[in-house]
C-alpha cells in the first residue's frame, strides 16, 4: 500500500510503503521529512493543543508535582511521609520521588545505553521486531502496533526484566555495554519498588504491623508482599526522534499504566503530560529524579481509592526525546482483586478480579484506549 498526503501548498507528499512506517518513526525522521505521514494524523479532538488556549503547551501548564523523599520515608519522620504519599495518591496517582539512592551515574549509563540501543544500524534493532507480547525482548513502533488505527511517534525497546537470569541473556548484546547496565538499573529499580510498594500498603492501612490486625488480614499482606518480591517487571526504553508536525500527532497516546507502579526518568526534554483536574498539564523533567505512577492492578488492588491516571508523550520539531520506564506488579500469572480490608457493606468490591490473561485477551480484540481495559474490569 502507498500512502500519499497532499500538503497544503498542493504538493504531494512524499509517497511511503507501510513497510517503511513499521520501521519506526527514527527511520522516517532521518529521511528528513517536512510532513508527518497521513498514518500519525490524529482526529483534531485528540491533538495535543486543543484543549488549552496556549498553542505552546509544553512550557505552559506546568505541574508541581508533590515530592516524596525516599530517605525520609526510611528514617523518624515515616509516618509523616506516608501521610505525603497518601495524599499524592489520591489526589494525583503521580509523584516526584528525591533522594530515592540510585546513584546518578547508574541512571545516566541506563539513558545512554539506551540511546546508543535507538542509535544502532536498522537492521541492528531489527532483530529484536516481534508481536509476541511475552517475548524476552521486544522492539517496536508506535504504542500498539498492530492494533493502532493512528500511529503515534514513538519507538521502543521492551525488556522482561524478572527473573533476571532468565531474560538477560536475551536481551541486545550491542551496544556491548547494554546488558550489564540495564541489569544494574534493573535491579536498582527493583529494589526502589519493593520498599515503595510497601510503603504504598502502609499508606492504605495495610502495614505488616501495627495495632488491631487480624490474622487474615496479616496473611493477605503477607501474600502480597511475597507476591511482589517475585514479581513481574519490565523496562520499556521510548524514543521519540524530532517530529515535524508535532501539533498533529503524538508520542504516545493517553494510557493508563497496567501494573502497581511505574517508574520514570526523562532527560532535559519535556513531554511528558499527566491529566489533572480535568486538564492537561506538563511535568517538568528534573534531574536526579524518578516520576512514580499509579498503575491500573493499584487502583483495582485499593479498591478505587487510589487511582491510575491518564497520562501521554508530547513530540516537539526541534529534539528527540527519551524516556525509560520500568513497570512492576504481581508475576503475571497471579490475579489481583481489592483488598479484603478495603471492602465492607459500606464500601463494595468495585472490580472484577484481574489476571494478566484478561489484558492479553482484552488486547486481542481491541485497540487500547485511555482507561478501557480498567473501565472493563468495574462492577457496575
Ligand atoms: C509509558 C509512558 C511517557 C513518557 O511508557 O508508559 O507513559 O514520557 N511514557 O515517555
Ligand atoms: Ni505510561
């Protein structure tokens, strides 16, 4: 198939096999285009200008979002800063983690490694295409490619990261550095979920100790912790090339992530864009730290007290962009279902338990949106 635009100066865009857009987007921003392909056009109500004023939106609409410090979430003042992280839960489902003791340099080679990887020769990266969502290791366009009717200007790396001996020796073995960094980073941010996670449960009245826990109660949390030191987690590297009509497309659509949490690093170039307040609204990126994200298994295993929350990437014309994220939650194979202590007459099971299978399933049939898979799994 041939795809053609005609641009407004009645020139006929440059004409592109749909192979060449499966190749990803780095390869179309090398051929030096002046105009995105029809493919990554979205329908006006979905560009990423039209619901504020200011056409440039990357610098206005900045959002703060709350800081948690992870060494004092350690040390005396604890109870104050679980506190701090209930209320960004629930009044934001994102947060700004400092002093999380990763050291720089480690974030900073995981980046570069990173944009080594998306630097590599085509054919290089190419080895890694699949659509086998449960390969190893996965190298891709778009946000679903084979399910997307309006491509979005990304690319990707995606890494199954746990157990770690299992999938390493899948993962790409040029740059020649790449395995051992993003193991290292790997297991870093591991380590950062678990205690945050903990802490997360603390923050829901879900502490492993503490006063008045009954038995079963102790026993579910119990089950869950044992079920997050096994649990899954995957590292997923986006690279976003300069766009030459940022204003029609996007790097990735609105989503909610899957899992209990995520973590993300930027560079220096802004993107990233939350929903708040029924608006959207630009974070920041700032050095040295981890944007953490509630996930849909969160918002399902809090019984909706905690939510998951829209968020999406923002091109621009002038730098590429990078991203790295790793998710966390339960292996795959385990179900989540709300918290027995967070359900009374008061307060109904508001989901369907969830296993990894209904996403997968969910995935099949449809083309994610938004919240729909979480919108699938309420009780109505
Ligand atoms: C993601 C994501 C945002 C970004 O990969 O799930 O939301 O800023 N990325 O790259
Ligand atoms: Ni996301």
């Amino acid at each position: 198939m041939v795809i053609t635009r005609e641009s407004s100066d009645g020139d006929i865009y440059d004409t592109s096999e749909s192979e060449d857009l499966c190749k990803g987007v780095k390869q179309l921003s090398e051929n030096g285009l002046h105009r995105v392909p029809s493919k990554f056009i979205l329908p006006v109500s979905d560009r990423p200008d039209t619901n504020v004023e200011d056409q440039n939106v990357v610098t206005s609409n900045l959002i703060q979002l709350p800081i948690i410090d992870f060494a004092e979430l350690l040390g005396p003042n604890r109870p104050q800063v679980l506190h701090s992280l209930s209320h960004a839960c629930e009044q934001y489902g994102f947060f700004q983690l400092v002093n999380h003791g990763i050291p720089d340099d480690v974030v900073r080679r995981m980046m570069d490694v990173c944009r080594r990887f998306f630097d590599l020769p085509y054919e290089e990266r190419a080895r890694y295409m699949t659509t086998d969502v449960e390969a190893p290791v996965r190298y891709g366009t778009s946000y679903s490619p084979t399910r997307d009717t309006v491509f979005c200007w990304r690319d990707f790396l995606k890494l199954l990261c746990h157990p770690l001996p299992d999938f390493l020796p899948h993962w790409p073995s040029s740059p020649l550095d790449f395995q051992k960094e993003a193991a290292t980073y790997a297991e870093r941010t591991r380590y950062l979920f678990l205690t945050l996670v903990g802490a997360i449960l603390e923050s829901l009245g879900l502490g492993i100790e503490g006063p008045n826990k009954d038995e079963r109660e102790q026993e579910e949390v119990e089950d869950i912790l044992k079920g997050f030191q096994d649990g899954s987690q995957m590292i997923v590297a986006n690279y976003y090339p300069p766009c030459p009509e940022p204003e029609l497309t996007l790097g990735i659509p609105p989503h909610s992530d899957y899992g209990f949490l995520s973590l993300l690093i930027q560079g220096e170039v802004e993107g990233l864009q939350i929903q708040h307040q029924a608006q959207w609204v630009t974070v920041r990126p700032v050095p040295n730290t981890f944007v953490v994200n509630l996930g849909d298994h969160l918002e399902i295993f809090s019984n909706g007290k905690y939510k998951s929350v829209l968020h999406r990437a923002l091109v621009n014309a002038a730098n590429s962009r990078i991203s790295v994220v790793s998710l966390h939650s339960l292996p795959f194979t385990h179900t989540v279902r709300p918290s027995s202590k967070l359900v009374s007459e008061k307060n109904p099971k508001l989901y369907k338990d969830t296993s990894f299978g209904d996403f997968i399933e969910y995935l099949s049939t449809k083309e994610p949106k938004g919240k729909e898979f979480l919108d699938s799994r309420k009780l109505s």
